[in-house]
C-alpha cells in the first residue's frame, strides 16, 4: 500500500506542473510595465472596433454598396450581437488548448486580417476582385403606399462582407474574453487591491479607446473619407498586435489546464430536445424583425432636447448643415456616459478607494454591485421625470425644430444639459457595477474555467442588450407606450416616460433577487468546507 502511494505520488506532482505560470515575477515594475502593456492593448482594439460599429451603417449605405437601412442595419446588430456571444469561445479555447497568450495572439492576427480585408472593399478594384461588379438596379413603378413589401434580393457583396463582419467578431470577442483576466494574472501575485486597481483602469482604458474612436475615427469616417478612416482602424490593430509581442518577455504566460465547461457542455446537450432548438431559432428569426429599432434611449432622449449650438462659423462644427462645412457626427452623441466614466474611474481608484480602505469601510465585489444596481435605478427615475416634463412641453405644442445629421427632430425647448444627472449616475452605477463584476468574475471562478466565465460574462451583457431591444419591439407594436407611427423617428407621440418607469421597476425587483442569491452566496462561502472546495478550485 505504501509502495503504491509513493507511486502515485509524483503523478499527482506532474499532473500540477502545467498550472505553473512562465514569467519573470521579480521586481513590482515589471508587472506594472506588463499590465501597462495589456491596457495600451485594450485600449487600441476597443478604438479599433467602436471605429468599426460607429458608422457601419452609413459605410453599407453609401455609394460603394447601396444597401437599404434595414439590411445595414441588421448587419451591423448582427455584428454587434456575434461580438459579445461569441465570447464564450475564445475562453474556452484558451482554458482548454491554447492558453490565453496563444489566443490572444491568433485573436490579433485575425483581428488585422480581416479588418485589411474590410479596408479594401472600400477601393474599387478590391470590390471587384472579392464581390464582383455591382449588378444594376431595373426601374421600377414607384410604390403607391408606405406597405409594399421590400425587395428580398441579397445585397451586393453581402457574403463577403458578412464573412469579414464574422471574422471581426470572432476576433474581438477573442480579445475581450482573454485579455481582461491575462491582464489580471499580471498584477495578482501583488495582492488583491493590485487586482482590484487593475480592474478599474481596464475599464477605464475600454472607455478611453471609446473617446478617440468616437472624437477622430467617426469624425474622418463621415466628414473625410472611409478610406482614411478605416485606414487608422487598420493601423490601431497593427499597433496593438506590436505592442503584446513586444511586451511578451516580461508577461507571465499560464498554459492551457482543460477547463469543466466541456463536460457541462456535453451534460446541457444530451438533455436538450432538438425541437427546442428549433423553437429558439424560430423566436430568434421573429426577434430580428424587431431589432433594427434598436438604439440607447438615453440618446434618443438627447436628441428631442434642445442642443445648445456651440460653433456658429462657417467653418466650424454646426448642428445644420445649411451653414457649415462638416456635421457633427451622431456618434457623438454617445460620448456623454463615456466621459462620466473616464472622469469617475480616476476619482474612484485615487481618492474613494483609498479613503474607504483606510476606514476599513471598502465594500466587497457583491456589495458594489448591489450599490450600482441602486444607482442605475436612480438613474432611470431621473430619465423618467425628465421625459415626462418635455412631454408636457410637447403637448403645449412648445417645439424647436434641430437638423442633427440629416434627420430633423422636433425638439422640446429644455435644455440638453438636464440629462447631466441621469447621466452622472449611470456612470457611477457603471464604476461600481460593470468592474467589481469582471473582478469578481475572475476573482472567484476556477482556474480552469477564468476564460470561459469570462467569456460567459461578456455573452450574458449581449443576452442583456437582446432583451432590452426585445422590450423596446414589444413595446413598439399597436397600441404599446413605444408605438410612433405618425413621428417617423420621433419619439413625441410616444409615452417613454412609461418606459423609463418600468425599466426602474425591473431594476428594483433585479435588485432584490440579486441581494437575496448575494446573501445565500456570502453564507455558503463563510462554511468552511466551501472554502476549502473553492480554495483548491482557484488553485
């Protein structure tokens, strides 16, 4: 028996050798010097990819392509949905095959060829080369009524754009999923508020790549040329594909330890009906119809508020363009809730933090979720008020008529600065919520499995955005608070303020389920033989 047990013995060593990290682990600059390189990283393919999704639609519409609204924009919802539920994948890739160093390299490479591949269907000879020529459109009677069905013929260069469009979001949710805990790995043998630290400035870095997208990327996209700037979308991934090669002496590199996800994979699949597969395909067929209508409402609310016109030269920036040279790109509309975040984040992790650490008062992961949950519904009840005093000036018929792009909205006249406070608060809700949820996500999962909940995390805020969109299209049919058919893209006929209303009620029974499952979670944890299960879990 003893003979056997000292058999055993360096087997269960070797089995444990391959959870050993490569890297130099010596002096604290170098892991800063790491986890500064995985932020530039970050930071460059979320330019990168904002670049992309910002006007992917106008990019479908124009001259090259002529395709219809509703066909760009289910390509661009497509792509947008691919990139977050796809990120599974690349977790699991990682967690099982490749390691995260692997994958994140191969995940670049596909990122800048298939990126290369979008720039040159911008010039025609490489239209020609991967789509062919454009087919001419017949003349056709004009359509006597606004309910002729559309023409069902595939778009021009559909399939190749549509694979390219694949390609990006496989890629991208490659990165997203492995990139936030390989840069955690860098900084974790310094302790947990190194950790911690970490999480808030990749969130930070996401939101700053979001900034110089929307500023430069979106602004020479529309006012310049697609070439140019798909041009600089190219060169992003280029230059951040350099920079983690050349960072690579001073990572630690972990390799692959298989992951559980297989086998609950394999379990989920024996007990799943192929006629329930074929039911979730047809609600999502049923779904697509609705998602074009898809947009933040936060925005849509911004752009029914009277917006103060800045630059009144020639020459400058102007809300018309009867008058100017250039428009403002309606990207830029987005750039409130970005900036709340670049300016809070740095607040947080100089100043609230460390005051909170000192006092002994710092809150755990689960504790700052449920803070942000509290004001992502204060935020909403703000919206809420808000809307319903500019329906009142509506109804008093109290309009200012705005020529944003090349849409005309008939504004009420409160200014744009009201949404200040939503704003604000929905940023702090995301400097609590979104990053003590990605610590916590890789805090507390398994080694083996960091990549794949990573990954799940990711998916789950597309599930997220598919059934706030699926809300808004229920709400959008005959006789729902969304349901605008004399506006034509206005919102003044409709009761948003319902909407926003009922958004706060769910967040407020969210709320309470997720302190109910947090307070089971936090009693379980603190038995001890839970703790040695997980312990030995996380390795």
């Amino acid at each position: 028996m003893s003979t056997s047990r000292a058999q055993e013995q360096p087997s269960r060593s070797e089995e444990r050798r391959p959870l050993v990290a490569r890297g130099p682990r010596g002096p604290r600059r170098w892991r800063r010097t790491a986890a500064a390189a995985v932020l530039l990283v970050e930071m460059l393919e979320r330019a990168a990819f904002f670049g992309i999704t910002s006007n992917l639609v106008l990019y479908l519409n124009s001259l090259n392509f002529n395709w219809e609204g509703e066909q760009a924009s289910r390509a661009t919802l497509l792509f947008l949905g691919a990139s977050y539920l796809l990120s599974p994948v690349g977790g699991w890739l990682a967690d099982v095959y490749l390691g995260r160093f692997l994958t994140i390299s191969l995940s670049l490479v596909l990122y800048l060829a298939a990126s290369g591949l979008l720039l040159t269907t911008i010039t025609y000879d490489g239209r020609r080369s991967f789509c062919g020529e454009m087919p001419l459109s017949p003349l056709e009677p004009a359509c006597p009524s606004a309910d002729c069905p559309g023409s069902w013929s595939s778009p021009y260069c559909a399939t190749t754009l549509y694979l390219v469009l694949l390609l990006l979001a496989l890629a991208a949710s490659s990165v997203r999923s492995n990139l936030t805990s390989f840069g955690a790995d860098q900084v974790m043998d310094l302790g947990r508020d190194a950790t911690r630290r970490f999480f808030n400035w990749f969130y930070w870095s996401i939101n700053l790549g979001a900034v110089l997208s929307l500023l430069v990327v979106a602004f020479i996209e529309q006012n310049i040329s697609f070439l140019w700037g798909y041009s600089i979308i190219v060169g992003l991934v280029a230059l951040a594909f350099f920079i983690f090669l050349f960072a690579t002496p001073v990572f630690i590199t972990k390799p692959p330890t298989g992951s559980q996800v297989s086998s609950m994979l394999k379990l989920a699949f024996q007990n799943c009906c192929p006629w329930r597969l074929s039911r979730l395909s047809l609600c999502c067929k049923r779904l697509q119809h609705y998602l074009p209508r898809m947009q933040s409402t936060y925005v849509l609310q911004g752009l029914h508020l009277h917006i103060p016109n800045f630059f009144r030269t020639n020459s400058s920036l102007a809300l018309s363009t009867e008058n100017s040279s250039y428009r403002i790109p309606e990207a830029w509309l987005l750039l409130a809730n970005v900036v709340v975040v670049l300016v809070l984040v740095p607040v947080k992790d100089h100043l609230i933090d460390p005051l909170l650490l000192r006092c002994k008062l710092l809150p755990s992961a689960l504790q700052k979720m449920a803070l942000g949950m509290f004001f992502g519904f204060t935020s909403i009840i703000a919206a809420g008020v808000l809307e319903k005093e500019r329906l009142r000036y509506i109804k008093d018929n109290h309009t200012v008529p705005q020529l944003i792009g090349k849409d005309l909205y008939y504004a009420a006249p409160l200014s744009i600065w009201w949404q200040i406070p939503q704003y604000l608060l929905i940023g702090i809700s995301e400097i609590f919520a979104s990053i003590a949820g990605l610590e916590f996500a890789y805090s507390e999962a398994p080694r083996s499995m960091q990549g794949a909940i990573m990954g799940i995390f990711f998916c789950l805020s597309g599930v997220g955005s598919l059934l706030g969109s699926g809300l808004v299209a229920l709400l959008s049919l005959p006789g729902g608070w969304m349901h605008c058919p004399k506006d034509y893209g206005n919102i003044n006929n409709c009761h948003m303020d319902f909407y926003f209303f009922l958004l706060a009620g769910i967040q407020a029974v969210t709320a309470v389920l997720f302190l109910w499952i947090a307070g089971h979670y936090e009693r379980t944890r603190q038995n001890p033989a839970s703790q040695s299960v997980s312990s030995r879990l996380r390795g």
